[in-house]
C-alpha cells in the first residue's frame, strides 16, 4: 500500500503543491527534448537517402565540437566555426567517397558495420587530434548568451530559464524549419525524396545517387555541429557526449526512422518524460532514472508499434 502511495498519489500531490519546480522540470525536459530531436533529425536525413541507420552520427557530434573548440585556441571563434563547417563538408565527401560509392548496392548490413568502422575511426582521429580531455565550448566567442533570469508568471513562483537553453531552442527550431522547407520546397529535397523511394529508378531519371549522399552527409554534419555546440555550452565538450547521442536511437523508435516531425515528437517524449519521472519517480527507483528511461521506452514501442508513431508499417510480402 505505501508502495502504491508513493508512485500514484505523492508525486501529484508534489507537483499540485510545487506547481513552478513541474514547469521547472517541463521547461529543462522539454529543451533537451529538442536536442535529442536535433541529433535524431540527422540520423532521419541519412536514412531517408540511403536507408542505412547511421551509427557514426554520435561521433560526428563529438567531433565537429571538438574541432571547433580546438581551432578557436587559434584564431577567433567565427573563422573556426566557418573552418569547422569546411571540415564537415569535407567528411561529408570522403565518406561518400571512400565508405559509400565502394558498397553501393550492397546489403544494408554491410552499410551498417561501414558506419560503426566509421564511428571508431572518427573517435580514434578525434582522440589523437584533440586529445580526450573535457572542453569548454566557446559560447560567449560565439554570441552566445549566458546567464539566467527568474520567470514569475505568478506570484511566489519562480522558474529559472538558462540563456543558451532558450538560445538552443530557438536555433534548433528554426534548423528544423530550414531543413523541412529546404527538402520539401527545393530541386535538391525533391531529388531526396526521389532516391530514398528508389535508388535505381532515381539513377535512371538521371539523379546523382553520389551528389546527393554527399550533400545528405554534409547536411548531417551541420546538424551534428549545431547540436555539439549546444550541448557543448550546456556542459563540456568531450566523448561522453557521444553517449547522450545515442539516445538518438531511442528517439528515432520513438517517431519513426523516416519522419522529421516524428524525430520532434519523438524527442520531446523522451526528454520530458525523463525529467519527469527523475524528479518525481527517481528516488522509487534508486536515481539515475535519465540514464535508462529512454531505452526502456524505445522497448515498449518495438514491443507494440515497431514502425514508430510516425513511421510507415513495413509489409514484405512472399
């Protein structure tokens, strides 16, 4: 009975008697709801071109965080970030090059295992290059906004709102509009769109499948950029991050591995629904519950709707 009390009624009674600390925890679930998305939104970019779940995409994060960081010890932040944008693009089309041309065709298996080759080599390089000691982030080079306000939307409460969670998700919001209208609306969104439907039948019509791999990755590398840079300002840039990427996956079970606004919705149930149950349910379950919660949701969904919120019901037929 005092077991049921604790996970039914305390933690409403909580939320009713704190209502600003439950916006509080909405507010922080909800900003990195929208990171997980972000990160989600470049594994959706690779999948709807190639139909490969990309493995490296945790490492890409890592990476281009850490080459910005490492170039603004000399040179002022702006030309590193630019520089930065210039090494993506250039990772964009040596993997087109050298990892996806060679297995075009191939089994989606094979694809798979190049990116996890991928994803130990851009560690390994990352490690070697910039060393595996934390950095900061370079959020005030940047024009980036520190600091906090108190929002009292009533009297007696207080919800404290971060300056770069509200700067992160402006920016990640209007990256996921310029993406959406840039697929969708341009010659470039519609030649994607046409090789993630068929690659063969986009060849003959006499679509690059190489042009528009590399511009996918490129695309994703900005992606990962963006993202490294606000968590990066959020705590240190370091590998670990590579680990909060990969909640990524969950996201994408989440909403669908081929939908954007699934990647939204996905990542916004996880993030708040962490927060949430951590601030609320952690102490039942010993604490740590952020660490877990959005993988054993991602179990529930392959349990009951594998395709996602969002995703197409996959039928083979025999």
């Amino acid at each position: 009975m005092e077991l049921l009390n604790e996970i039914f009624i305390e933690p409403f009674v909580l939320m009713a008697d704190i209502p600003d600390l439950f916006v509080q925890t909405i507010w922080e679930g909800f900003v990195s709801g929208i990171l997980y998305a972000l990160i989600a939104l470049g594994f959706v970019l690779i999948f709807k071109a190639s139909g490969v779940f990309n493995f490296a995409q945790g490492i890409m994060v890592v990476f281009a965080a850490l080459a910005l960081v490492s170039l603004s010890q000399f040179m002022p932040a702006w030309i590193a970030l630019i520089l930065t944008i210039g090494i993506m693009a250039l990772l964009a089309i040596g993997i087109e090059r050298a990892v996806l041309r060679p297995l075009v065709g191939q089994d989606d298996a094979i694809l798979l295992m190049a990116t996890i080759g991928l994803t130990l080599f851009l560690q390994g390089v990352g490690e070697t290059v910039f060393g595996g000691e934390p950095k900061a982030m370079v959020t005030e080079e940047l024009g980036l906004p520190t600091g906090s306000t108190d929002w009292s939307p009533f009297e007696g409460w207080r919800v404290t709102l971060q300056h770069i969670d509200v700067a992160a998700v402006v920016i990640a919001t209007l990256m996921v509009i310029g993406l959406a209208i840039f697929f969708s609306k341009t010659r470039i969104g519609r030649a994607l769109r046409a090789v993630a439907d068929d690659h063969t039948a986009a060849l003959s019509v006499g679509i690059s499948l190489n042009q528009i791999w590399a511009i996918v990755w490129f695309a994703a590398g900005i992606v990962a950029l963006v993202t490294g840079i606000m968590w990066g300002a959020r705590s240190d840039v370091s590998f670990a991050l590579e680990v909060i990427a990969l909640k990524a996956l969950a996201v994408l079970i989440l909403g669908g591995f081929t939908s954007i606004p699934g990647a939204i919705v996905g990542g916004l149930i996880i993030g708040i629904g962490e927060k949430v149950f951590e601030v609320y349910w952690g102490g039942i379950f010993g604490g740590g519950v952020e660490a877990w919660f959005a993988y054993v949701l991602a179990l529930i969904f392959l349990l009951f709707r594998p395709q996602g919120l969002f995703g197409e019901k996959i039928i083979e037929r025999v």
